[in-house]
C-alpha cells in the first residue's frame, strides 16, 4: 500500500535576511511551563519584531481565558509573515549544531512521514514514541495546528547509529556546507546554526537511513528475531507535537489525498549516541496539594516503604545516587522538607512508573489539584517548596539502555527523561507549509 520509506528531504521556511534571529529563535512551547516569568521576559525582549513567538502557543497559557483569541492571532500573524514575504523557501536537508557550553549537538532536518507513525502502546511501526502519549492533551494541539499554514518543530527524533553513518560524516564535511543561519539563542539557550547539504551529501544520508532500517541489521542490533518489524525513528523531544500532526493527518487524509503536505512533519533527527546529547530526569511538581503525601505514600505501599527525612535537597540527591537495588526517589514538601522514598518489591521495573501511579492516584483522590513536568533540580526545589507545592524528584533511564527497552517492551511512562534541561531544547528557526 504505501512505498514511501518512511522519510524524505523537506522543504523548508526560513526567515528572510535581515530579519533579527536572535529575536526571531524562542525556545520550544512547551518548556518553562510552571514560570510564566521566562516567557514574559522572551515577550519584553521579542517586543513586535517578526519572531516565531508570534507563531506559537506556549503552553503555559493554554488554561487561559484568552486561549481562542491566541490561536486566531497565532493563525492571522502565519498568513501575514507568508504574505510580507518574511519567509524563504529552501529545499533540502540542513544540518543543524546547537552549541551550549562546550558542547555541540548536532542534528539534521528531515520530514517524516505520518503514514509510518504510530503513538499508541502497542505501536509496531517505523516511527515510534520513546514514552507514552497522553491523548487527552492533544485537543489543544490540534486546535492551534487545524487552522495553521505553517508548522515550526521542535520534534527532536532518535536514531540508534552506533557508527556514525547518518549525521556524523555530513558533521565532518562542515566546511564544503553552505551557511543559511548562525545566531546566539537568547535567555541563556547557546548558539545554533543550520547549514544545506548538497544533492550528492543528502543522497549519502537517506542511503545511510536505508541501511539503519534493514531489517536484518535492525534483528541483529537488538537481538530480536528475524522479521520483527523494524524501528527506525523513535521520538525523544515533542511527541505530542508528532502525535498532533499525526490526528490532524488521519482526519484529514481522505479528503486531501496522499500527495497532501500534511501527510510529513518536520523534524530534527539525532544520534542518540551524539556525546552532546544529555538526558535528563522529568520531575513531577504537585499543585494544590490538600492531604499529606507521607500518609498517603504509607497507607499505599505499607510495609514496603521507607520515608527518610534528610538535611537539604542535595543530601536528598546523594542518597538517591547511592541507591543500587532500592527503588527510590525524592520527596520535596510541603515546605523546605526533604525525603528519599524507598520502596521494596515494587509493581514496576522503573522508578517513574511508580510515581506516576501514585501521583495519578493522589490527584483522583482529591490529595493535589493538578501536576505538571519540571525539568531541572533546582528548579524543582525552588518550585516545591512554594505553599501548597509538593515536588517528587527522579533519576533518569540511562540513554543507553532507552531504546532497547522501547523495542522489547514499548513506550516508556509518560515523561520518563528529558534530553537535556529546559534551555538545551530545540528553538525554533525553520518552518514548513502544512497546506
């Protein structure tokens, strides 16, 4: 039925020359989304100039009364942006090195192709999520994506490239490469730059996919038996984003047809064994907390549990690197009260599972409002430690172990890791024609 491999070279939107990137590049929406100060603060440095802040709903404002006016506004400024003519076309692969601190990620544009993604557990396909998908928060996703002429993507894609045969040689070949942008990203985000391939260097990259997706070469690298469906893409950053794009696709599709460019997303894929590729721990932040969440952790796993009150959140950090056997995590709240949860025989082989089971359930119970994701310890601890906050601190599933697990055993919990912190995602530079 379908003989597109599963990817192809994008064509692109970028910003026109003279337009101020540093102004022009904002930092993925869905990032910063328990401090409404950092976007304010990107709002008072972006001010009118043509910037993708004006193309995007940061998400800490989707609870917002004027959430519908925003997503109008978001839709008019695309059309006007494409109207002035503020956005160039550009076909091919680029590739992108985001430079923070002393290290360089490096990446390469690439469009996917949603008839080989699947979100769902179960999913067996080309394209895979890492982690699972919460399904009731695509609705405002798709609100923002309906009406829109553009998407901007902040989808960070996983390939598992041992050697170094997809990113890397293009990553050395740098100096024959054309340079289409190069800025310092604002609020403490590094610097990045995107440079075209050549016809012959594209070429060398979607043979190189080719040869990753063999499903000889894929049984062989995980060891699972011949003809298991192979994956090559599994999806780090913005799954929800690609699984957006994915709904609005399947609803759309049988009356647009296959040739449809909302049939592809936009996408930056990395190696996951880029050196400068960092994964992170997502930590869970408790809002409107009303019941004791020691009590409610003790009357839950009984027995089984250990609650250890420490000096300081670093004492808690410490402790929890020197667990070996233990399930463990912190405890942050309500207050400056520090804890490291223990658990024996736990339901779940991951740490993540079981907060998320009890957050889940603590929530359901009436015991907090709402959560919401925080990446970054110290953001964490300043946040929980808020009236009527509590913090669960986590460690992270190591990078090298992720997508084995996700082959034999599927989609992680929902936010497992995070790569990198909050001012290492992906800013916004390119765009792409979604009608």
């Amino acid at each position: 039925m379908n003989a597109s491999p599963g990817y192809r070279l994008p064509h692109l939107c970028l910003p026109r020359p003279g337009i101020d990137l540093a102004k022009w590049a904002v930092i993925a929406c869905d990032q910063y989304t328990a401090e409404p100060t950092y976007w304010q603060q990107v709002e008072q440095q972006v001010g009118d100039a043509p910037s993708t802040l004006h193309l995007i709903f940061p998400e800490v404002y989707l609870g917002a009364a004027d959430a519908p006016a925003r997503i109008t506004r978001i839709q008019a400024t695309m059309r006007r942006y494409l109207a002035e003519g503020l956005l160039n076309a550009h076909a091919g692969a680029v590739l992108v090195e985001r430079r923070i601190g002393a290290y360089t990620r490096r990446g390469l544009m690439l469009e996917l192709d949603l008839e080989h993604y699947d979100f769902h557990a179960s999913s067996t396909s080309l394209i895979r999520p890492t982690e699972g998908t919460i399904v009731e928060r695509l609705a405002p996703r798709i609100e923002v994506r309906r009406g829109a002429e553009l998407e901007l993507p902040h989808i960070l894609v996983l390939i598992d490239d041992p050697g170094g045969t997809v990113v890397e040689p293009v990553a050395a070949d740098r100096s024959t490469l054309r340079l289409l942008y190069d800025t310092e990203l604002m609020c403490g985000g590094g610097h990045v730059t995107g440079h075209a391939l050549s016809t012959a260097q594209s070429e060398q990259v979607l043979h190189a996919l080719q040869a990753l997706a063999d499903p000889l070469a894929f049984s062989a690298r995980y060891a699972v038996p011949a003809g298991t469906p192979p994956m090559l893409f599994a999806v780090g950053d913005g799954n929800h984003s690609l699984a957006t794009a994915k709904s609005i696709w399947e609803s759309a599709k049988a009356t647009v047809g296959l040739e449809h460019p909302s049939r592809f997303a936009l996408v930056e894929v990395v190696n996951i064994h880029d050196p400068a590729l960092a994964f992170e721990p997502i930590h869970r932040l408790l809002f409107g907390v009303s019941a004791d969440p020691r009590r409610a952790l003790a009357e839950q796993y009984g027995a089984r549990l250990r609650c250890i009150d420490v000096a300081s959140g670093e004492s808690m950090r410490l402790r929890l690197k020197d667990q070996a056997a233990t399930q463990a995590f912190g405890l942050i709240g309500p207050g400056a009260r520090f804890a490291v949860v223990e658990i024996d025989e736990p339901a779940t082989s991951l740490a993540v599972a079981t907060v998320q089971a009890f957050v889940d359930d603590f929530i359901d119970r009436g015991g907090a409002r709402q959560v919401d994701y925080v990446h970054g310890d110290e953001v964490l601890e300043r946040l929980a430690q808020q009236p009527g906050h509590v913090g669960l601190h986590l460690d992270t599933v190591g990078k090298s172990e992720l997508l084995r697990r996700v082959v034999l055993d599927g989609p992680l919990p929902r936010k497992t890791f995070s790569m990198g912190e909050a001012h290492e995602k992906r800013f916004y530079v390119e765009a792409r024609r979604i009608r």
